[in-house]
C-alpha cells in the first residue's frame, strides 16, 4: 500500500478513541451474545482505489490494521478481469487470511444483464455469473449479490430475472453459497416487486441484500427493508452524511437495526459509507462502524425474556390458552375480563417484577382483536389498574383515545394512532424510568408522559376473549 494511502487512512480521528482501545476486531469479535457482526464493503474506498492508492488486494489489510473489521465484501468491478485467474485469486486469499480476514461476499456489477430481453443475452450474463460464483467458492465467500437489470418492463423484467437467478441459485447451491438481490435502484428499489421475485425464485439459498439507501422519495425505507428482511442473506447499512453527534442524517440507523434484529438476522452488517471527497472516506467508515457498534452494545443490554420456544419465566393467570409456534407466543381463549378494577381475566405474567427497563416486542392481532400489555402490575386484582396497559385492539385510523390502540388504557391517550390493521405485526417500545413513561409503535413515539400509580410490578400479555387471536415475538428487555 502506498505511504499517502496509508497516511490518509490514518488521519482521521476517531472521535477521540485510538485503534488500539477497540477490540482486535470488531466483526466476529463480539462475544456469541452479540446480535450481528460487521463487515466492511469494498465500495466504501471506491474514490481511493479509483485513484490508484490501493489495490483491491490491499483491501484485506486495510479493512484488518486500520478499521479492526475482519470481514470484507468485495467489488467485483475492481478485479473484473480476474474471475478465473487462479493466481490473483490464491494471492487474495493468502492476503486475507494473513491479516485473519474473511470474506464475505463478492458485489457482481460486470456479468451483464441477467433480466435482458433476449435468451442470448440472459444466457451469457448467467455464464458469466457462474465464473464469480466460482471466484466466490474458493475465497470462502457466503454469498454473491447480482443486480436486477434488463428490459425496462417491471412484469417482464421479473421473470427474467427470476429465470436467471433460479438457475444462479442451483449452481450456488451447490457450492453451497447464497445469491442475493440488493435494492440497487429500478424496480428492485420497489418493496412489492422485489418480494415477487424472491417468491417467483423460491429457493433457499436465494434472498435479499436490503441496503438501508437506494430508495426513491416516495417509497418508506423502513417500511421497505422490513419487507425485505425475511429473504435477507446480507444487510448493507448505508451512510452518507452525519450530524454532528454521530448519526446518519436521512437513516435512523438504529429504528433500521432494529428492524434487521426483530427479522432474525444475525449475521454481518456491512459497512457501505460514502463521502464527498476521497480523503474523508476513512471518516466516513469510522463513523459508520462506530454508531453501527454502539447500536450493537445496546441491543445487547436488551435481552430477550421470551425464549421462543416454551413458557419458562411465565406464569398463566386465571386460565386462557397459550401455546408457541415457530418463536411466537400466541394466545387464545381468553376469559372474564371486565374493567372493574378488582377482578382479572386471563393473562401471562413474567415470573420476575420490574422497576425501570426498556421492554421491546412486536405484536399482531386478529381482526375486532382486542389485548394489551401490562407493565408494573400487581398479581392480583385487575393488572391494567394495579399497574399499566399499553392497549392492543384492532382499530386502525380510530381517533386516538385513553382507549384505543396504543394508549396507556384510562390513563394516556396516544398522539397519533399508528397500529397497523389486523395480521400486520406491529413494532413497541415502552421505557419505564422513574415516573417517566414512554411508548413508541412503528418508529414513532406516541406517548410521554409521568405517572405515579405503580412505580414496580410485572410485566403481562393479556389473553382477552374467545374471538381474539393476539400473538407476540422479540420479547425483550432492559433493566434501567
């Protein structure tokens, strides 16, 4: 690597903290409670290897010795000609392994179009693949990400390249690698048509690379990577600019990674900044793996109290029916609820009470469903008046009320009633520090306000009646 790459490199701060008070690495560093490592992508040096000041064979390093992250993802268009050249590619891996780096994925932006008009030519931007899924086997890659491009027509445009990433996902398969599609601007930058191609492809070893960019104005980013996430194989957390405290100005980075943890991913996340100018690109991905490991230490702190599997560390109250599929808690056959403040129905309590915590879940609900959450409620008596109820009913677009859906039930109306209609899972937050309650549903914070009725208790699901199906997932909690 040449002196003023190096020099480059090494000149941005790093917010006060010197390399060597990071962990040796920051990607598989973590300990196995972490909720995903970080990998860094190749085109977040794209101006400097344009420049010439690195090559990618210096990439390895560069990743390892000056942003401690042990996983690349490489561009193909920076060795677009070295597919097949066996040489180039033993060295890059002997490169990689000295520094104790992986790599992850190889980015495919030269095979051609694989959603093309013409047979011949989908036929030769297949072939072409082929060769990076080769190249990607024998460096110990995971995964290839191609590009959805062709015909400009988005009907036909995805069966073509569903056609070509079917036969893709049959040859990678058997190097036992996954092919991804990334949001990558066009049609597959709309949620909708990139899910009909993962359905139209249906294999295994065939999903998404959500980016948090490459969106168009009018489609919802979070909205969209939550579409994306039960088909991801790799997630790209995209940043461009950032505020002065360190977060990125159009991506609420840590709404978004909570979106990729409530998925089920736990993989690696990669770092993909961008920067005006050339010699801020190290900044920029300092400070996208910074906020990307202070996002990771506070998803850690909150731990899930439901373990997808059985109901230890509950307790049933007064009957109802609780079962568990698939890492969901669902809940049925509720009975004898009424609003008298003296008598409980049936409802799921934790086996442990809590003070101040940050409890985040999701929920759905059937349609006329009516449910809640409780939090600092008593054993006995009514758990919403002896505590709190963060109400669960499907009335979508009702008039905020002390009521309705999200409010704190005969206590706190909600500002704006975000609750998505019924069998849509919605996304809760609720922080209880002090007198200090706050709720947030879907990215949004509905409720702030102080209440000092109960300052400790359990916290409870409710089971409501025999109509209504409620269901929860990614029960967790932090104690504050």
């Amino acid at each position: 690597m040449k002196r003023r790459m190096f020099l480059a490199l090494s000149a941005g701060a790093l917010g006060g903290i010197s390399l060597r008070s990071l962990p040796l690495s920051v990607a598989g560093a973590a300990e196995e409670t972490a909720p995903f490592s970080i990998s860094l992508a190749e085109w977040s040096l794209h101006s400097t290897l344009e420049a010439g000041l690195m090559t990618n064979l210096d990439f390895p390093r560069v990743s390892k010795q000056e942003f401690a992250i042990d996983c690349v993802e490489l561009v193909d268009q920076f060795f677009e000609d070295k597919a097949k050249d066996t040489a180039y590619l033993k060295e890059l891996k002997s490169r990689a392994d000295g520094e104790g780096v992986a790599i992850g994925l190889i980015m495919i932006d030269t095979n051609g179009p694989l959603g093309a008009a013409g047979k011949a030519a989908r036929d030769s931007a297949v072939e072409g693949t082929f060769a990076w899924i080769d190249a990607a086997a024998y460096l110990g890659c995971h995964a290839v990400r191609v590009n959805a491009r062709g015909v400009k027509n988005p009907d036909e445009l995805r069966d073509n390249v569903a056609e070509s990433c079917a036969r893709l996902a049959d040859y990678a398969a058997e190097r036992r690698l996954n092919v991804t599609i990334e949001n990558h601007g066009g049609p597959s930058s709309d949620p909708e048509w990139l899910v009909s191609v993962m359905k139209a492809v249906s294999k295994p070893n065939f999903g998404t690379l959500p980016d948090f960019g490459n969106f168009p104005e009018n489609v919802d980013r979070y909205a969209a990577v939550e579409a994306f996430m039960p088909y991801a194989k790799a997630v790209s957390a995209k940043a461009g600019s950032f505020t002065p405290d360190g977060l990125v100005k159009d991506t609420d980075f840590f709404r978004m990674m909570r979106i990729v943890r409530d998925g089920g991913y736990t993989g690696y996340v990669g770092v993909e900044s961008s920067a005006d100018k050339q010699g801020d690109e190290a900044n920029a991905i300092r400070m996208t793996r910074d906020l990307l490991l202070r996002i990771r230490e506070e998803e850690k702190r909150c731990g899930p109290i439901f373990n997808g599997l059985d109901l230890s560390g509950w307790t049933a109250v007064e009957g109802g029916d609780w079962t568990v599929k698939d890492g969901v808690l669902v809940g049925r056959n509720g009975r004898n609820w009424s609003t008298d403040p003296e008598k409980a129905g049936s409802w799921l309590r934790t086996a442990e009470q809590y003070g101040d915590f940050r409890l985040e879940l999701q929920y759905t609900i059937s349609g006329d469903g009516n449910s809640g959450v409780f939090f600092r409620s008593a054993a006995e008596k009514n758990p919403a008046f002896t505590g709190y109820e963060m109400q669960i009913h499907d009335a979508p677009g009702q008039e905020p009320s002390k009521s309705g859906p999200g409010a704190i039930y005969d206590v706190a109306a909600p500002t704006a009633n975000k609750a998505r209609p019924a069998g849509q899972w919605n996304t809760v937050t609720i922080i209880a520090k002090g007198p200090r309650i706050t709720i947030e549903m879907n990215g949004e914070r509905i409720i702030e306000t102080e209440q000092t009725r109960s300052m400790g208790g359990y916290i409870g699901l409710q089971n409501h009646d025999e109509r209504a199906e409620v269901r929860f997932r990614n029960i967790r909690l932090e104690k504050l």
